[in-house]
C-alpha cells in the first residue's frame, strides 16, 4: 500500500491538470492494483466528467491543510501548488500557500501568493491581514499599514487587524495611533 501511494503522489504531482492523469495511469496495471479503490474511482469519474476539476482542487487544498496542521509545511505547499495547477484563480488556497511559506520564512514568495489572493477577492479582509503581515514581517511597514487599513475598512470590527495594525504603530514608535 506504501508503495501504491508514493507511486500515486509521484504521478499526481508530475500531471499538468486531472484530466492528463487517467491515460497515463491505465498504462501502469501495478499501479492500478495498489491504489485506493474510492481514489481510482474519483479519478475515473473526474476523467468521465462526473468530477470536476474544482472537487480535484479541493481535495488537493484540503489535503494541504492537513499537512500543515501535521506540521509538515513542504508536503502542504506541494499540495497547494498541486490545487493551483487544476485552479489557478482559487484566492483560498494562493492564502493557504502564503501560509505554508510564511511558516517557512520564505517571505517574498509568501508575498506574492497573498498579493494573488487579494487581487482574486479584494473584498476579503483576511487575505488583507495576511499579506499586511508577511509585508511587516519583510520590513515593508508602509505597505503593510495600508493592508492592514484595508482589512478594517472592509470588516471594521476586525479584532485581529486591529491587533495587528496596533502592533506596527507601536513598532514605528506611534503609540497615540
């Protein structure tokens, strides 16, 4: 069963989207063998079009959160990455990924994926935090200042954002806000 996991992880992770994944798996009999049966049929009817690329996507994001509340953030960010892949406009799962790589303190790309997310939902004031705190974390104070003024513009009673723009005043020696 190990064996058959590895191999079916290898195989999702190397195909471009779901649907490229079913020919080459039906040329791999051991394969087919070894893997979950409720995970061939998934892939089987998201090939035959009975499973969207969405549902693939979810399963990839949640599998993604699994692992980074496992405490394995590379396994999650590979997971996301995998999600993107079958939906690249899904803002949660480019906030999960900045997630994933602000716990790896790979801040610049962490940047980038909430910069992705806001600009998908400009209308979420988490994703506005999220990347108000990646900025503060990289040293970019103003531009986090403004995120996290975004945040409570959109969703005034925002604990967290003010707790957060609270924290950047105060770093900045602005203690009267």
């Amino acid at each position: 069963y190990r064996l058959g996991r590895r191999k079916w992880n290898e195989l999702l992770n190397s195909q471009p989207s779901p649907t490229a994944t079913l020919p080459v798996i039906i040329g791999e009999p051991d394969l087919l063998a070894t893997i979950p049966f409720a995970l061939a049929a998934l892939l089987v009817a998201g090939y035959l079009g009975f499973v969207s690329v969405t549902q693939f996507a979810r399963y990839s994001d949640g599998r993604g959160l699994e692992r980074s509340g496992n405490g394995d953030p590379d396994g999650a960010i590979s997971d996301y990455r995998r999600a993107l892949r079958w939906k690249p406009n899904d803002a949660a799962v480019h906030n999960h990924l900045g997630n994933a790589l602000s716990d790896k303190d790979q801040l610049d790309a962490a940047i980038a994926e909430y910069r992705a997310a806001v600009r998908l939902r400009p209308d979420h004031p988490v994703y506005h935090r999220n990347l108000g705190v990646a900025l503060q974390d990289n040293g970019k104070l103003e531009e986090a200042l403004a995120e996290f003024h975004a945040a409570l513009h959109l969703k005034p009673d925002y604990a967290l954002a003010h707790c957060c723009l609270g924290r950047l005043l105060t770093e900045q020696g602005n203690r009267d806000g």
